[in-house]
C-alpha cells in the first residue's frame, strides 16, 4: 500500500515548490503536483502548511560501541529509533576493531549488533592499527563489504589512535583503492601530555578535559592530515571540527585546490566551554572529544557551513550516562568517557539557530543534513534526495509550535541531555522510513530490525593531486 502526501512544501538542496510526492514498496513513486496516484487502501497526508525535506543522513554515530572501559549506551535499535523521532533515517556508523583485532572480524561484531537497527544503516571501516593483512582487509571492505570510507584517530594514543607512519599507510592504501579517509584531527601525543601534567597538578575537574586538548592541538593535527593527504594525492574528509585553528587549515588546503571536505556537529554550533563550569560532576556530560570550544569559534563554524568551506553536519551521537559511566572519572578527568548523544536532536537544532536565525538557507539545510553525507559517501541518490526511484525516506515538517529539548523527554537512552532547555521552533509530524510512516506527532511506531544494511560505493576520483 502506498502513501499519498498531499499540498507539501517540497524542499531539497536546490528546490522549493509545492507539490505531493507519492510512496509505493518503499520508495519514492512520484513527485509532482496534483498527483491523483492513490489506490485502494493508501494512506493520504494532507501536508498543506508543512513542509517536505528528505529523510536526514546522519554520517557520524557510534551506536553500542565499546569505549573507555564501558560502552556507549544507545544501541542500534534505541539510538536509529531516536533518530527517527528527530527526522534522521539513515545512519553510518563506525566498525572500530581493537587495536590487534582484524577489520573483518570487527565488521562481523558490528554486523551482528545492527541487525536490531530500526532504520537503514551503513558502515565506515577504523583503521586503529596497520598490520601485514590490513591493506588486504581494506580491499575486501570497499570491494565486497561496500564499505569505501575508512576512519583514522590521530588521538587516543595507546587505544584506537594510529601513529603518523600508520595514518601514511592508511591514506596510500585507500587512494590505491579509490576510497576515502576520514580523520579525527586531534594531537593525540600533545594530549596525553598535558593531561599527565595537569593531573599531576591535582586538576582532576572535567573542565580540565577541555585544558587537556586546547583548540592548537585540533588545528595542528587538522593541518598535519592535510599536508600528508596532499603528499599522497587523497582527498580527506575531517571529522568533527569545531575551531578556528582547524577552519585555517582547510581554508588554505582549499584555496590551493586541494580535495578536503569537513564536518562540524550541533554542540559544536552551538554550546561554548562554559558547560564545564556547571555545578559538581555535571560538567563530565559535555566531556567529548575534541571539547566544546571557547567562545568565539562557534561563530566562525556557522560562516564556515554558509560559506560552503563545511560541507556536513553530523552529531558524533556517543552516549554515556552521567550515573554508572560518566562518573567513572569523577576523580580523574582523563576517565569520563568521551562523548554525548545527539542524534535526535540535529533536524530541530540546525533549522532552529540556522534557518530561522538567517545563518543558513533552507537549501543549504537540506544539504548539510541529507544530500551533502549522501552524496560524499556514496549514497546518493538513494538517499539525500527526493526522487523518483529513491528510497521513501522523508520528514514532514510542520513549522509551527515549540518545544523544548530535555533528557526527561528525549528518546535517547542517556540520563543527560548537552541541549537541555534549548527551545526548537516546528516539529515533524511523519517521519516515514522505507515507506512506512514510523513516527507521527512524536510517537514513534518502529519495527526492530526493520533496517537494512546500505553498501555503499563512490564516485570517480574526486580529483585528489599530490604535491
Ligand atoms: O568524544 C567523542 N567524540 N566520542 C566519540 C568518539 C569520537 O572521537 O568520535
Ligand atoms: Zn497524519
Ligand atoms: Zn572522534
Ligand atoms: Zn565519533
């Protein structure tokens, strides 16, 4: 049965009319105005007033993942569900193998934990170490896993971090096999320096995480993968950049022609390092890496994805609570494990401080959220867009009303939430996934396991040159 959305506001990267769009067998049948398609026993939505966006890609999660001694507590049933409620229906998380562990072994753990996904999900490869099989295990996940993206740590030296030779590795190695490397720019060496020295000192409080790893050491890292991704002729992809150090880099990486894409997330937007100065422990719950930045930089990512010079935003969604895994660092900040949820969050945020704040169009909108981490990791146009022949995945997005983000409602499975009292203006009212509408006025209505694994492939060279 099929679903006939009516009198919309379609919106995507580079359209705005109004129209309907016509969903059968889970995908997008047509799109058009007056479209009378509807059949026996199909679902009509009157969309007049709202608006139409593509179902969002969120290219950066860690669901269930092990980190720091515990693991991260949304898994891939709750953490796509809560995607779901904020209009987010498609995922790329992170197959993080053990430093030691072989890449396929670590596929086959996190093709096990996703089959309770409730939305399509798709995978990028961690390079956490460079062993003699490595480039082999590279080649069958871009070759016969659809898994073309691979992901390097420049931090968490002595866990899941690479060296320098490591990443150099990593880099020749996909370029040979047209696939693309991504980035967590952050002086991995410098941090486990100052961290010794400050702990050393007695500053054990979590705003001593954000001392640990001072905006200089993203911005090196950031300029240090640049220049080896120029030397070995790859592009890069950067993820999480949240300081004006970093955004240096890449501007003069592009203003040489070099292919180097970056992503920036909502905390980074949105929060500054005054979050660690909340009251007691609460600061451990904005404990991530790297930290939320001083005042200052959070305007200069916000030009950053006007301009273009960002091309994503995603939400590092990485959950821990504040009671039984946070305050595993109460004494000793270098322990709280690094991260936060957010997936839920990213619809409401970005079209809340960006659109209706004038920062960002609604195309451009459209485009950090869905088209633009569709289309640079090989899903597109299945996903990303509003087209006949694409997967049925859209939010319908009703304006009006606000609310206000809150752990006590939010879907997320952690007991804090980083945007807690941020009010958001609009709502989706349907959320539809593959077809079948799995969200309505926040309600969520989901099948676990309903998601389906998305190979992936990129497109030709993306035009990389090297010195
Ligand atoms: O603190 C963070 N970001 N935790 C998740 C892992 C990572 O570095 O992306
Ligand atoms: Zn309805
Ligand atoms: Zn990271
Ligand atoms: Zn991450």
């Amino acid at each position: 049965m099929g679903i006939l959305i009516k009198n919309g506001e379609i919106i995507t990267a580079s359209d705005r009319f109004v129209g309907d769009v016509y969903c059968e067998d889970g995908k997008i049948a047509a799109v058009g105005a007056g479209l009378s398609k509807e059949r026996a026993g199909d679902t009509v939505i009157d969309a007049s007033g709202q608006l139409i966006f593509p179902g969002g890609v969120d290219a950066h999660v860690h669901m269930e993942l092990p980190f720091m001694g515990t693991e991260s507590s949304d898994d891939f049933e709750t953490g796509t569900a809560a995607g779901v409620a904020g209009g987010t229906t498609s995922i790329i998380d992170f197959v993080i193998p053990a430093r030691g562990q072989a890449l396929l072994d670590g596929l086959a753990m996190w093709n096990e934990k996703a089959k309770k996904a409730v939305s399509d999900y798709a995978f990028h490869m961690a390079v956490t170490w460079f062993g003699d099989d490595t480039l082999k295990e590279m080649a069958v996940c871009t070759r016969e896993h659809g898994i073309p993206s691979f992901k390097t740590f420049m931090a968490y030296r002595g866990a899941i971090g690479v060296d320098d030779p490591e990443l150099i590795q990593v880099m020749e190695a996909a370029k040979g096999l047209g696939a693309l490397v991504t980035v967590h720019a952050e002086h991995g060496d410098a941090v486990v320096a100052l961290q010794k020295k400050l702990l050393k000192e007695g500053k054990t409080h979590p705003r001593f995480h954000a001392q640990s790893r001072p905006a200089p050491i993203e911005g090196e890292a950031t300029g240090r993968a640049i220049m080896l991704a120029r030397m070995i002729g790859e592009p890069i992809y950067i993820v999480h950049l949240t300081c004006k150090e970093a955004l240096a880099a890449v501007t003069e990486a592009r203003s040489r022609g070099q292919v180097v894409m970056a992503e920036t997330c909502p905390q980074y937007l949105l929060l500054d390092d005054s979050v660690y100065e909340k009251p007691g422990f609460e600061g451990a719950a904005y404990v991530m890496s790297p930290p939320i930045r001083p005042k200052g930089h959070q305007d200069a990512l916000w030009a950053a994805l006007s301009s273009g010079l960002i091309q994503t935003v995603a939400t590092d969604h990485c959950p821990f609570n504040q009671v039984g895994q946070k305050d595993m660092g109460k004494d000793d900040f270098s322990r709280i494990p690094n991260g936060a949820a957010g997936i839920e969050n990213r619809l409401a945020l970005l079209w809340t401080y960006g659109v209706l704040a004038g920062r960002i169009d609604v195309h451009r909108f459209v485009d950090l959220f869905s088209t633009q981490p569709a289309k640079i990791f090989g899903l597109y146009p299945r996903k990303g867009s509003i087209v006949p022949g694409g997967d049925a995945d859209l939010v319908i997005f009703d304006p009006k009303g606000t609310s206000t983000i809150s752990a006590k409602t939010h879907h997320h499975r952690c007991d804090r939430s980083i945007f807690e009292g941020f009010e958001v203006k609009g709502k989706p009212t349907h959320v539809i996934v593959n077809g079948r509408v799995q969200c309505t006025d926040g309600k969520l209505d989901v099948q676990r396991g309903a998601g389906r694994y998305l190979p992936r492939r990129l497109g030709p060279s993306q035009g990389a040159q090297a010195f």
